[in-house]
C-alpha cells in the first residue's frame, strides 16, 4: 500500500495547479484568510488539505471571461485528481473584471 502523500507538497502541487489554470487571477485566503497551508516559514494562502475524510479546500479570484461554473467544475476535477479523488470545495472569493468591461 502506497504512503499519503505529505501533505505540505500536496498542498503546494495543488495550489500550483490551481494558478495555473487560465480562468484564474489569483488564490485567495477566502473571507477569513482561513483557507491556507502553514509550512515552514510561511503561509501557503488559499489551499487547505483536509484531515481524513475532510475535502480539500480551495479559494481563487477568477477572471471573467469563462462561465464561473464550467471553471468550477474543471478546478474541483483537477484537484480531485491530484489529491487521490477527494472531495473538493471551491471557493470563489472574487471575480476580476477587465476595466473595457466597466
């Protein structure tokens, strides 16, 4: 049987995913700043590992070019995948709006 991953390099795979993928501005702390990685030296903001049977949190500033649900279910699939299908919860704190759209 394989070993868990370590759940502090889940964490920073999962938020480079996360802000790679091209509907997403940023990762967010979400309303609190609660949603986020303590590592060694620093805070990883925006993702958060769940214990046992806990899903994955994550939180993200979107652009506004793509439909927010489509971008959702795409970042809840991808991150699933990464962190063995777990159970994913996304947060979308903001939406960037391009200034020509104001």
């Amino acid at each position: 049987m394989p070993n868990p991953p370590d759940p502090v390099e889940l964490a920073e795979r999962v938020a480079a995913a996360v802000a790679a993928h091209p509907a997403v501005a940023a990762l967010h702390g979400g309303i609190y700043n609660d949603i986020a990685t303590y590592l060694p030296g620093r805070k990883l903001v925006g993702v958060r590992i769940g214990e046992g049977d806990e899903p994955v949190e994550v939180a993200v500033v979107l652009r506004a070019d793509r439909p927010i649900p489509e971008v959702v279910r795409s970042l809840r699939r991808d991150v699933s995948r990464l962190c063995g299908g777990a159970a994913v919860d996304i947060t979308v704190a903001d939406i960037l709006v391009p200034e020509e759209l104001l």
